[in-house]
C-alpha cells in the first residue's frame, strides 16, 4: 500500500510483548496518585495515557466515548488501534502495531517517536474502521 511517503519516514513497529495485566495495574497506580484523572475526563479532546507496550492505562471520558467503550477498565490494557476498530489492527494477529501498513500509520509513528525521545510528537493519521 503506497503512503507518499519515502520509505526514510516510516516507523518501525515491531509489536511488543502485550501485558494486559501489567496495564490494569498501572492504571490503579496511576490513579491512586496525583494523577489529574478527573481533570482529564473534563477535557473535551481525546486523551490516552500509554505504557511503552504502547497499551492504554487512563482514557479519559472522551477517549472512552469516541472509541464506544463502557468503562477505563475496558480501554485499559488495549493498544488505540485496537480499541478504537481500526482495520490493520484487526489483520494482524499481533493487533495494532503488527501490520505491515502499520510502519506508515501517523499515529504509531507519533507514538514511538515520543517514546523514543521523550518529547512530545504530532502525525497526521487517517484510521480505517471496521
């Protein structure tokens, strides 16, 4: 799939390992600390809070709303694409991040940049839902 991008600025995405369980409790320590949770849930852009298995550990409410999830605890521990239904998450067994379209994907490429860096990163992304 062509993505008018030269291949110099696509991500490596090798999946790595999924640690559900390991997200739920960084959810329960992010939210026992002073984690501005409720501040978040009154912002009314989408905010994800990942671990660096690039899971999700705090959504806040209009995360949760957009991608259809009931609850934190059913956003936690899945990968954006994931919860969010997008198609090359869903035609990978590894989920999001395991497709080969996933290497040119505006939001995983911000994602591992920012995990790389340290530093905050912005990428267009257009997501193909199923």
């Amino acid at each position: 799939m062509g993505t008018g991008m030269p291949d110099t600025e696509r991500a490596e995405t090798a999946p790595s390992p999924r640690q559900p369980r390991r997200a739920i409790e960084q959810l329960v320590a992010v939210r026992s600390q002073s984690f501005p949770a409720d501040a978040l849930d009154a912002v009314p852009d989408l905010v994800a809070v990942l671990n660096p298995e690039r899971e999700i550990v705090f959504a806040n409410r209009a995360f949760r709303l957009f991608a259809g999830a009931n609850d934190l605890r059913e956003a936690c521990g899945a990968r954006p694409g994931d919860l969010l239904g997008c198609v090359n998450a869903g035609s990978s067994s590894e989920g999001c991040g395991g497709a080969e379209a996933c290497a040119a994907c505006g939001a995983a490429r911000a994602i591992e940049e920012t995990l790389r860096t340290g530093q905050p990163a912005a990428r267009d992304c257009t997501l193909i839902v199923r």
